[in-house]
C-alpha cells in the first residue's frame, strides 16, 4: 500500500471563496486567504482559442455579463467580461481570471490548488484531452508539485494529464463507480473525490483501505463534514467558509 495521500488543511474553500465571492474569480482566493484558508479548488476550461480560463459551466449566462458557450469564445473577448456583479454589486468589474493569473495568486498567498479540469462538455473527448494536457502542463509550470493537486470528472482529461505531467491527480466521481480502482489506476492517482451526498461508510473505507486519499464534496454543515471525518474522510470541500473552520 502506498503511503496515504495527505492535504495540507481538512476544509478546502470550493470554487475559490465559496459563496462569499463570485465563483472561480481572484477575488474568491483572496477571500478565502482572508479568512484563513490555506487550501482553495476551482475548475479551469479552455476558451475557443485554448486558453485556460477559471470557468465551471459551459456557458456563460450565470456568472457573467457575457452569453454563449465558453469553448467557442475568444479568450480577448472573455477578459472584458464582468464576472462580479452576478454574485453582489460589490463585485462589479472583477474579471474571468486566466489559469496563470489564477496560479501565480495562490502561489504568492500561499494557497495550495486542487485544480479541477473542467472541459468544455459540447467538444466531447477531444477537447477533454486538449484540457487535461494544456492545464496539467501550466500547472507543472505555475506551481511546486507539493502545492497542486489535478482532478477532473473527465477520465479523457486525466488520461491526458498523467502523460503531460507528473503531479498528482485525484479521481473525481459523483456516484462511486464499479470500476473506480481501475479508473485510479489507469491515471495513478492518489486521491479520490466524491460527492459527500452518495458516499457510503463502506466505500470510504475501501478507499481508504487502497491508501488514497479522500475528498467530499460540498459540505455546507459543520455536523455533515465531522460525521465524513469519523468515516475517514481526509478532507472536505466547502462553499460555507463563513461556517466551516478551515483549522
Ligand atoms: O472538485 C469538487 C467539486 O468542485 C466538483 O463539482 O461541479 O462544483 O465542479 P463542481
Ligand atoms: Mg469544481
């Protein structure tokens, strides 16, 4: 067995600042910072012209001022997007972040990065392969291979991320499949994360007993993340950082 995965805090502030700042933005991670997070995810996406943006739906109508799909979009165009406002005016102007704007924040806030890998669904399996390869690879770039940590629901996507790079992946499931050690293996991840909602007793500690670590989300309730913990979650992913401690 291999020695267990191990995150650097037990709460991960989801989507940046959860929902006390617009989702996968700067100003999310600042927040998070702020309030004594050491560890953020958000999801990356490539834009028409394949440049990495922070981006979790395909379109762009909830978080931005913008219409349309992202994996069509030019990057240029994007950048002049308001991103804030949807979430509170107080926000109004932040912009949709690029990859390595994102990267080179945590990197000097001294955050720790689950980076989702989120293609763009409508480009089926050959726009999951060019996301996995393009971020795996700028995040080899962007950051210590200790302060990252690659996930993706894609297995395209981590297929393709296991060739670009050698930093660790995390297999990221919604319902734990039949074939989910095979699925680890076939990307050598350490971690796997799942959807606290569907999780079993039992699943987690086969996880566990593989020697991977183990990632819910989204946990919103203090009681929900502690009873997770005495399954032996590792760690919890959370939208509440007003409700959860990230110590
Ligand atoms: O990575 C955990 C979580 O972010 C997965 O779901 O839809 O919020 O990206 P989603
Ligand atoms: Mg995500």
């Amino acid at each position: 067995m291999r020695s267990p995965y191990s995150y650097p805090q037990r709460v991960i502030a989801h989507r940046g600042g959860g929902v006390l700042a617009p989702e996968n933005t700067l100003a999310g991670l600042r927040l998070a910072h702020a309030r004594g997070f050491g560890a953020v995810e958000f999801d990356v996406m490539l834009t028409g012209d394949a440049v990495p943006i922070l981006m979790h739906d395909d379109t762009l109508e909830r978080t931005t001022s913008g219409r349309g799909q992202v994996g069509t979009a030019r990057a240029a165009d994007l950048a002049r997007l308001d991103a804030g406002s949807w979430r509170d005016e107080r926000f109004a102007g932040e912009p949709v972040p690029g990859f390595g704007a994102a990267a080179a924040l945590c990197v000097e806030l001294g955050l720790w990065a689950n980076v989702e890998i989120k293609p763009w669904a409508p480009g089926g399996v050959a726009v999951a392969e060019r996301t996995g390869t393009l971020v795996a690879s700028a995040s080899a770039i962007a950051f210590s291979p200790a302060r990252v940590l690659l996930s993706s629901f894609s297995p395209e996507a981590l297929r393709a991320a296991r060739v670009a790079c050698r930093l660790d992946i995390a297999c990221l499931f919604d319902a734990l499949p039949a074939n989910w050690r095979e699925q680890v293996g076939a990307v050598d991840a350490v971690a796997v994360h799942c959807n606290a909602a569907r999780l079993s007793k039992a699943e987690a500690a086969a996880i566990k007993a593989q020697g991977l670590g183990l990632m819910c989300w989204t946990v919103n309730d203090p009681e929900v993340a502690q009873r997770l913990f005495d399954m032996g979650v590792d760690a919890v992913c959370t939208d509440r950082l007003d409700l959860l401690s990230p110590a």
